[in-house]
C-alpha cells in the first residue's frame, strides 16, 4: 500500500476547504427537502390530488436517504467522495428539473421522492466521510460544522422557494433550485482525497496479480526442431488452462460460501441487538418519533393557510423557523452531552416528550404566532438527532456503535416515509388535522414513555447486581461524532 493511503489526517490546511465545501454541499442538497412543507400547498392546488398521495412525495425525500444509506456509505468507501458527489449532485439538479415537469404526483414520487432524496443520502455519506479523513483532534467541530449546512439551507431555501412561486410559478422555481443544486460538481472538485478509495487499491491488486501470473505463465523459449516435444507442450498448456478453470470455478464457490456466511453472521447480530429490550425500546421510540414529529414539516403551513390564520406564505415560513431552530437544537443539545453528570438516555427521552405534547397543543391553536412558536419549539427538540449515537453508545457500547446506528436508521427512515401520508389520509377521511395531529403527538408521547420505562427499568438491574450506579458508557467521542 502506498504511503498515500497511511496519511494521517492533517486537522486543518485544506481541510478547512474541506469544511466550506462539505457544508455548501449539504446546504446546496438539502435546503428544498428541508423547506418542503412551501411546495406542499402548490401540489396541492396544482395536481389537486389527495393530502395523502401528495404527502408522500415529502416523506420520500427524507426517507429515502436513510434507508439506503448503508448502500450510500459503500459507494463512498469504494469510489472515493469527489465521483460520488458529482454523481450525486446530477441526481439532485436531475430530480428537481424533472420534477418542473411532472405532469402528476405518481411523476414526483419518483423524480422529488426517489431521486433527489438518494441523492442527497449520497450527498450527506461522501461529506461526513472525507471530513473524518481531513479532521481527528477537530472532528467534532467539522462535524458540526458541516451538519448545520442542512438546517441554514432549509432555513433559506424556504423563503427562496416562496419568492420564486411568487415570481416565477412551482415549475420556474424547481428549474432554478435545480440549476443551484448543480454547484454542488463545483464543490466536489475541491475534496481532494486523502486516501486512495477500495475499488482503486482492488483493481490495482487485480491487475498486479494479472501481471504475476502472466510472468509465471511465460516458458523459456527453446528452440527445438521435434515436432513431438511441440505437441506435448501444448498438450501441457491445454491441460494447464483446464487446471485453471477448475480452479476459477472452486474459487467463486468459495467466494458465494463466504458472503453468505457473513449475512448469516449479519442477520444473527442483528437479532442479538435486537434482543436488548433497551435497545428494542429505542427503535421503536425512534419509529414513533418519526412517525409524529415530520407531520408538521409538510402540513403546518398547509393548516394555517386552510384554518385562514395567514393568506399566502409568510415572508419568513413555519419550515424556516423549524430549520433555524433545529440548527440550535443541535448544537445545544450536543453541549449538553459534553456535562458529566448528563445522562443521554434521559435527555433523548425528554426530548421526546416535549414533541408529543407540542404535538397535540397544534389544534388548539387559534393564530399564527402560536404556530411560530411552536414550530420553534418542534425544531429545536428535532435537534435530537445529535443525541442518538450517544444514546446507542450506552446502551449497545462503542464495539457495536456503526451497526446499531444502521439499524435505527432503517427504522427512522421507514417511518419518515409512512408518517406524513397516514396524517394526509387521515385529513382526507375527517376533512380536519385535528386528529392527524392527536394521533402523531400521542404516537411520539408513547414512543418516549417507552424507552423511558425500559431505561429505568435496565437501570435498577444494573444498580442490584453491580452495587453502583450507571454511568454514562461513553469512552470514545470522536466515534461517536463521526457517527452523528
């Protein structure tokens, strides 16, 4: 390997370029799925489709990008991040223009659904990977550095969208973020890697070991004038490639076993996690809090504009403040994390519960100030996504962090996507929000008493066997950064 591929990682010099690039990235990628709740209404009146087939052109795009970011973490690893941002950035800038031209919600779902939200699950796993190669002692600053992209950019992209359906109508206003989402190539061209990707070092192996073989395969030349010694060297050669074969085929035999040993060794870890009631009790909190708390990222303006608390959009959107707010969420509830005698658990849980009774406070407010507030309050309790990899760190521990992380987020992606159609078709079915907001406040509050109960629960038996009291099981933040 060559001495390329050991560079430590420098924490500072061009990983600052790094950094900037990385966040414009994100805020470039996410700022209209973000800001998705603006271009909710204008399908709405456009297409004049349900609230429930409508709404899950929104969940897609969120949910999309974290069930398939496994996927999006392998491409990054074997191709490197500056192709897959590109790639990516085409896949951005291609689903918005498409989306300019859909003739029906089925054409979104797929072009704004399907398209933009893998794009930007690709975006997201090539930014934080070649920030962890740039940054070790500063990790956690570049981290949240880069990460706060995604909030500016719905906190932006929301007021931009607004003006550009005011000046340009919904198709005018997709093709312009879509030409924006291109400069996401430009700051691709600036994440120089910092260490060759596997696919590179795999060919590289292949072909070294191609050369090898073809050096080994060369006999001496001899001249030799009988035809009979001609015949049996060929004779040998022929018996030599069948050898070959017969090797090739034993060897991708070999090669089917060992991959099917591993997902064996996957799917048994995998339901040992799952047997760790704590670790139960956090997917399925995680699931309930998804299912709730992305319902008003699509439908509070939508409630506003119907309960006629506002005419129009606001110069400053409901999305706008949830985005700012959860950009703060974030970073507060980070420090908090960094106190001693904090204990994550608990934090994530209150958390929780903050969202499901701000949930259910929506339909009994009557103006829109109240709505700004609390669209405030559910940004900032969103921040909560800074807090899981801790949370999973003490309750599975450091060893086990990437895989239980992957996990969750197959769980937080499902329910993204089936969160806000189920409150569209409830809407659809009473002609009211009321109860699509009592059933996501209800399903959050239940979610966080859950994983409550089960942490103190696991607590108490930890405190009589050991004779001592928990502690936070967190040796190694810099991992646990990374993976947040």
């Amino acid at each position: 390997m060559s001495a390329r591929n050991t560079k430590q990682a420098p924490d500072g010099g061009w990983g600052w370029v790094i950094v900037v690039a990385s966040f414009m990235g994100q805020l470039l990628a996410y700022g209209s799925p973000q800001s998705v709740g603006v271009l909710y209404p204008e399908w709405l009146n456009t297409f004049q489709d349900s609230k429930g087939m409508t709404a899950l052109v929104g969940s897609l795009v969120s949910g999309v990008g974290l069930i398939a970011s496994p996927i999006c973490s392998a491409c990054v690893v074997n191709f490197g991040a500056r192709p897959v941002t590109i790639f990516s950035g085409v896949m951005v800038s291609g689903g918005l223009m498409l989306s300019a031209f859909a003739p029906n919600v089925q054409f979104l779902i797929f072009s704004y659904g399907i398209v933009v939200g893998l794009g930007c699950g690709l975006v997201y796993a090539a930014t934080v990977t070649i920030t962890c190669q740039y940054f070790d002692k500063r990790r956690g600053l570049a981290l949240g550095i880069i990460t706060t992209g995604t909030s500016i950019g719905g906190f932006l992209y929301a007021t931009v969208q607004n003006e550009f359906i005011a000046l340009f109508g919904l198709d005018g206003c997709l093709l312009l973020i879509g030409c924006f989402a291109l400069n996401i190539i430009a700051c691709a061209g600036l994440m120089r890697p910092l260490h060759l990707p596997a696919y590179y070092l795999k060919q590289r192996a292949a072909l070294a070991e191609k050369t090898e073989e073809k050096v080994l395969e060369k006999s001496p030349v001899v001249e030799d004038p009988i035809k009979k010694n001609q015949s049996v060297n060929i004779l040998i050669t022929g018996e030599t490639k069948e050898r070959k074969s017969l090797v090739s085929y034993a060897a991708l035999v070999r090669l089917v076993k060992k991959k099917q040993k591993k997902y064996s060794e996957y799917l048994h870890s995998t339901a040992e996690l799952l047997q760790n009631r704590v670790f139960l009790a956090t997917c399925v909190s995680l699931f309930a809090y998804c299912l709730g708390a992305y319902t008003p990222l699509l439908f509070l303006e939508d409630l506003a504009q119907s309960e006629g608390l506002i005419s129009g959009i606001s110069t400053i959107p409901l999305v706008s403040i949830m985005s700012i707010a959860a950009g703060v969420g974030k970073l507060l509830l980070g420090v908090m994390m960094d106190v001693r005698w904090m204990n994550s658990i608990f934090l994530y849980v209150f958390t929780l519960l903050g969202t499901g009774v701000v949930l259910l406070i929506i339909p009994i407010t009557k103006n829109y100030a109240g709505l700004r507030v609390i669209s405030a309050l559910l940004g900032f309790f969103s921040g909560n996504w800074s807090v899981i990899p801790y949370v999973t760190t003490k309750v599975v521990g450091m060893d086990r962090l990437t895989e239980a992380y992957g996990i969750l987020m197959f769980f937080g992606g499902f329910s993204i996507m089936l969160g806000p159609p189920v409150a569209g078709w409830i809407y659809d079915w009473m002609n009211s929000y009321d109860l699509a907001f009592y059933f996501s406040g209800s399903f959050v509050l239940l979610g966080g008493a859950g994983l409550f109960l089960a942490a103190v629960c696991c607590r108490n038996n930890n405190q009589e066997e050991t004779g001592t009291p928990d502690t936070e099981c967190i040796n190694d933040y810099d991992k646990v950064a990374t993976v947040a």
